[in-house]
C-alpha cells in the first residue's frame, strides 16, 4: 500500500506513546513495531515518551495524527466474580476517541506520563498547532510497575489495537 | 486558617515514567520540626535488570530509565563498560559524544525553562496558560527543542531513547556534509537561546541562598559536560574510580530511598546547574559568559531560583560548543572502536543536566554485567532539597496552606528533580495537634 505525494507532504504520523520497561505502558511500541511493514510508505511511525512539546512537533501540519497510548485502569479490576459494568476498568478493552481542534474535555491517558496526552492537546490547541485530526486509540493497562512484558489481557489486544490503527490509516477513512 | 499551632503538609500521589515521590512538612509551635522528599529511584531495578545482561546491553537499556535524559545514561555506561575493556575513544568519536549530549542539554534544559520553570515565576499554572498569553514565548522554546532534536535525530537515530549509541562510539556517523545543516539550525538558535537568557534574567528571584557544598564534574579548559574528574567547592578531587570512596548512599529511616553524602562531612552536597556552573563559570564560552555577565550572575550563584537563569546559560554554552564541534569535524575512519570484553570493573561519570550521572559495571570474563551500580543526580540532591526546603518554609510560615504549597513546588523545581515534570504534584494536607 503508498500514499501518493500529496498525502505525504500533507503527513499522515502515527505516534506510539510508552515505555517498554513498564511493563503494560509498552503497548504505544508494541503496536507501533508492529505497524512497521504493514504501514503505508510515507506514513511517519514516531515513538515518543509523550511529553507535551515533542507529541506536537510529531504532529504539527500534520493532516492525520493517530495517537496509541494506555489508560490506567484505576481503581484494580473487579474480582471475577463481581458483575462487570460499562464503567469497571477492564485491562486491554480498546477506546477509539476522535479529538476536535475545538477545545473538549481532555483526554486523560495513562498517568505514568506525568504530563499527559490532555496536556499535550492543551498545549497545541493554544498555540494553533493541532494536526488537522487527531485520533487517540487508548487502551485499558492495569500494571505500569517497572519491568518488561504486557500482562496477558494487554497483550491479547495488541492484534485488535494494530488492526484499528491500520483502519484508520485507510485511504478511505482519511478525510 | 491559621498557621499557629501544630500542622503537617503531606504531598502524596506522584506517578510518572521518570520518577515518583512525596513530600511531607512537619511544623510544630510555629518551628518546622520535620521535611521529608520521598523520590522513587528508577535506578535501582535497572541494577537488578542489568545483572546477567551482555556487556554490550547497558547504553540502551539504561537509555530507558528517563525519557529526559538518556544520552546521560547512555554515556556514562559506555565510558564505564569502555574503561572496564581498556577502550579510549580517539578525539572524532568523543566529538560526537558531546555533541549528542548539547543536544540533550538544549532539550532537557528547555523543557524545564519555558514548559515548567518559567509558569512559576510569571504566575500562571503551567505551560498551557502561559501559551494562551505569550505564545511567541512558548513558540521560541519549541524552536529550541526543535534543534536539539535535530542533534538528537542526526546522532542518535531519533529524539527519544537514542538507538545508534554503542560501546565504543556510534553504529554510524555522520558525514560532514550531513552535519552541514545543524550549525546552520544552531546557528539559529543562538540568538534564541540569548534571548532566553535575558528573559530570565528579568523575573523576580527569592533572596534565598544555599550553602551546601557543591559537587561537578571538571575538565579545565572547557565547560564539563559529558566527561570530567569530580570536583567540589571544599576542595575535593576525584576520579570517577574514586566516587564510591567519596560518595556514600545509605539508607535512612524514613524512606525507602538511599540517600547520598560525602564521606567525612556531616552536611548535604549539592550537584547540578548551580554546582556546575560555581565550579566552571570560567570556562564558559564566549557567548554563554558575556549572557551570564550580562544576566547578572557574578563567577559564583548560589541561589537556586536563580537556577532558571544558568539553565538559560548552559542552553547557550551547548550551543556554542556544538557549533565548533561541527566546524571543527573530521569523519572517523570507524564509527566505533571495538571492545574486547574483558573481566574488570569499569566506571563512568557524566553531567546529565540535572547533575552528576554516575555508573559502575562489573564485568565477568564471559563479557556479562555481574553487577550494575547507578547514582542519579535526583538521589544525589535530594537531602540538600529537603534542608533547603526546612528554611523555606520556615521563613513562610506565614503564608496560608496552600499558597505554601505551591512555593513548596516551585523551590522544589529549582533543583528540577524528575519528579518536576508533573506540573502540580504536592496535595496538601492538614492535621492540627
């Protein structure tokens, strides 16, 4: 699959946002090492530690930005057998959000950041330099300890999360 | 609210990649009895993590300790694992290593100037409202990032955890033709970065004085950056061989963090900006010293609001010294010098931009780390933060709970722990007795 030269000027990026050495943070680079190959040329595929100023030079002028980061499932998963809810955290369930240039509620991700993808967003919005849309593929973690290797529910929704992000990168989905 | 009598501020609840912590303020009969800074240490799994790895593995796993400096890591690892094999990098290759950390400097400084430091002085919360009202400000510190990311990109093969850093040099390095367009990039940025420093240097700065004995890196006839023999204000001389000797880390009641002082004195030691700069002002290059003289700050500083003003002035140093790195550029004939591992033990220090970076690796004759052994500037700081911070807060008693708590966060940015980063991470909390 290529884009042609006016989808490359006008930039297509994908951002995985994480750290591979804590443990379910490392989701954004799973997905975006397995992106690599499967991408089109020309799409950019940036890793990033999502700090503020370096997620909005990845994304300046861009005409897509698709953002790959984990949200802290917090309070723990219930216990089995507690009735799961719309609301219960549920480690690897994937949120797709599509993130206006106008200002909306921010987009908390993962806390491990500090800094986090609504900072981020804050911080473009107010100095005009949000890609033309943005979408933030956020996936549930529930472990961002120090170590290396996604717990198993993270991990089974590396296909799924990699299967989004390629559909979103269709030519056809793109505006 | 009254502020007579018996209260305690705890500051709980810090998460973030590059560290965690807490701060806790006891106050008793209108005297502060107790300030306790927790910071979790990343560090200490690395030392586990490392132990059975390949010789060769350090630079980039350690790279992965803090996405804010890990040309810092990377290259007090590879000076250490170098040593421990006999390696000596010839003068093109150590070029570039310098190089790579400005660019570091630049980025890491500029992070902390205009996204966290500067809010505190101008009044607002953070970086986003000050964007609203000064964008052309905050515009101007991106630039600067940009360029450091340049050098960082260029060298290290992206802007975040560098991948082309390897024991003896690079896996590949530029031509000069490549280079090329960075020193026009930097030169640039130069007047950026002077600007900055006259930005600065006009904010309002707490008449507050630490006297702590000052710990950096040396290398005389030039500003230290990636390299150097440890030096401090007390007359103190030492290699990097010599650090655990002079520097000891114990573990102290309260905390579960190690804590660091220097064998045979009593007192904290302070490392970074203000330790580096008191210890080298003389040796700044020509633009960075005129901004400093220009700026106000005299050879010494030793107020730490005044840390955002030799922040500013390093940003300037880094860029100067990478032009005349660039200008003077001779490609190596290797891109790295082969290490033939050895059994050994070799150690490495570097200026990260928060401090003294120290790293020691054992090696076995199988060319596999036995033991890892890594001292972050935050650890190195964090007793003299918390004396500096009991004398804050002793002369701001008066000050309600909250205003205290956000002087308490701005004085502890001046030392720019990891934990800065989270814009406000003190909580407060009040128990009366």
């Amino acid at each position: 699959m290529t884009i042609g030269p006016e989808e490359e000027r006008r930039g297509i990026v994908v951002i995985g946002v994480g750290n591979e050495f804590r443990r379910d943070d490392g989701i954004g680079p799973e997905v975006l090492s397995r992106l690599h190959g499967q991408a089109a040329d020309g799409v950019r595929l940036v890793a990033s530690d999502g700090e503020p100023a370096r997620m909005i030079e990845a994304w300046t002028g861009a005409r897509l930005a698709v953002v790959i980061d984990a949200v802290l499932a917090n309070p723990p998963p219930p216990a089995p057998s507690s009735p799961p809810t719309s609301a219960s955290p549920c480690p690897g369930r994937l949120h797709r959000i599509v993130v206006d240039r106008t200002p909306t509620p921010d987009v908390h991700t993962v806390s491990s950041h500090g800094l986090g993808l609504g900072q981020s967003v804050a911080l473009a919005r107010a100095l005009d330099r949000m890609p033309e849309r943005l979408i933030v593929h956020a996936v549930e973690v529930s472990d961002v300890g120090h170590g290396v290797g996604l717990t198993p529910a993270v991990a089974a929704a590396a296909d799924a999360l990699t299967a989004a992000v390629l559909r979103d990168l269709r030519p056809a989905a793109i505006p | 609210m009254t502020h007579r009598g018996d209260r305690t501020l705890a500051a709980t609840g810090l998460a973030r990649v590059e560290g965690e912590g807490s701060m806790y303020v006891r106050v008793g009969d209108g005297l502060v009895e107790e300030v306790r800074l927790d910071i979790y240490e990343p560090p200490r799994f690395f030392e586990a993590f490392l132990a059975g790895r390949s010789f060769a593995e350090p630079p980039d796993i350690t790279a992965r300790i803090c996405g804010i400096c890990p040309v810092a890591y990377q290259t007090s690892a590879c000076q250490a694992i170098e040593e421990a094999c006999g390696v000596t990098l010839p003068g093109p290759l150590a070029d570039l290593r310098r190089l790579l950390y400005c660019g570091e400097w630049i980025s890491s400084h500029t992070l902390h100037v205009y996204m966290l430091h500067a809010p505190d002085f101008l009044g607002y919360p953070g970086a986003v409202e000050l964007a609203r009202d000064h964008r052309g400000i905050v515009e101007r510190g991106l630039s600067l990032r940009r360029v450091a990311n340049s050098i960082m990109e260029l060298l290290g093969g992206r802007s975040i955890h560098p991948v082309n850093v390897r024991v003896g040099g690079f896996y590949r390095v530029p031509s000069a033709a490549e280079l090329a367009p960075l020193a026009g990039q930097l030169r640039g940025a130069l007047g950026l970065a002077l600007d900055t420093v006259r930005w600065v240097a006009g904010f309002d700065f707490p008449d507050f004085r630490s006297g702590h004995e000052l710990l950096a890196l040396r290398e005389p006839g030039r500003y230290p950056i990636e390299r150097g023999t440890l030096v401090s204000s007390a007359g103190l001389e030492f290699t990097a061989a010599e650090f655990e000797q002079h520097v000891i880390e114990e573990q102290v009641p309260h905390s579960t963090a190690l804590h660091a002082r220097l064998a045979g004195r009593d007192g904290s030691y302070l490392t970074g900006p203000l330790a580096r700069y008191t210890l080298n002002s003389q040796w700044l290059p020509p633009a960075a010293s005129a901004a400093a003289r220009e700026a106000g700050l005299g050879p010494v500083c030793r107020n730490p609001f005044q840390s955002i003003v030799v922040r500013a002035v390093e940003i300037v140093c880094a860029i100067e010294e990478a032009l005349a790195l660039i200008e003077a550029y001779q490609p190596p004939d290797q891109p790295f010098v082969p290490a033939v591992p050895r059994a050994g033990t070799g150690h490495g220090v570097s200026e990260a931009p928060r401090g003294v970076l120290y790293h020691r690796y054992e090696l076995d004759q199988d060319a596999i780390v036995r033991s890892a052994r890594i001292v972050p500037p935050t650890s190195q700081n964090q007793a003299a933060i918390q004396d500096d911070l009991r004398v804050f807060v002793q002369d701001r008693l008066d000050l309600a709970d909250e205003p205290l708590t956000r002087a308490c966060e701005q004085a502890i940015r001046n030392y720019d722990p990891c934990i800065s980063c989270a814009t406000h991470f003190l909580t407060l909390q009040v128990d009366r007795g």
